[in-house]
C-alpha cells in the first residue's frame, strides 16, 4: 500500500505541475513515506496531501499500518552502521 501512495502522490504532483504547493507538499509526502517508522508521524502529512496534493494518495497515506513502515526501520539501521 505504501508503493501505491507514492504513485498516487507522485501523479497528484504531475497533473498540478502549474501550480507549486502541491510539488512542495508532495516532495515532503514522499521524504515523510521514506523516512517515517511509525503511523502517527504520517498523520499530519497525510492530512495535508489529502487536502493539496491528491485524495487518493493522501487516504492511502492515512490507511498506512506500522507493518507497512516496519521497512524504514530496518533501512535506517543499516545506514547507522
């Protein structure tokens, strides 16, 4: 589910390209998507993707579990090390 909220975000920020707050909002989606470990930290950046960016990624964001984060987990102390 996270692959697809990435898709979902990323075609959000191509169809309103003109337009520069959704890039940004989305461009901190993705980071957020990459580095969270946990569900509560995606709250807020969810709620603002939902809102400017795409309802659909931004739903998907929300709809997003811990198992589903438990990837940044291990990636991030791999990269400690």
């Amino acid at each position: 589910m996270k692959t697809a909220a990435k898709v979902f975000i990323i075609i959000g920020m191509i169809f309103q390209g003109i337009l520069i707050f959704p890039i940004v909002i989305g461009a901190l989606a993705l980071k957020k998507l990459k580095t969270a470990t946990s569900k509560s930290e995606l709250t807020a950046m969810g709620v603002l993707t939902l809102l400017f960016v795409n309802l659909i990624g931004g739903i998907l964001m929300l709809c997003l579990s811990d198992d589903d984060l438990k990837d940044n987990v291990k990636s991030e102390t791999n990269d400690r090390a």
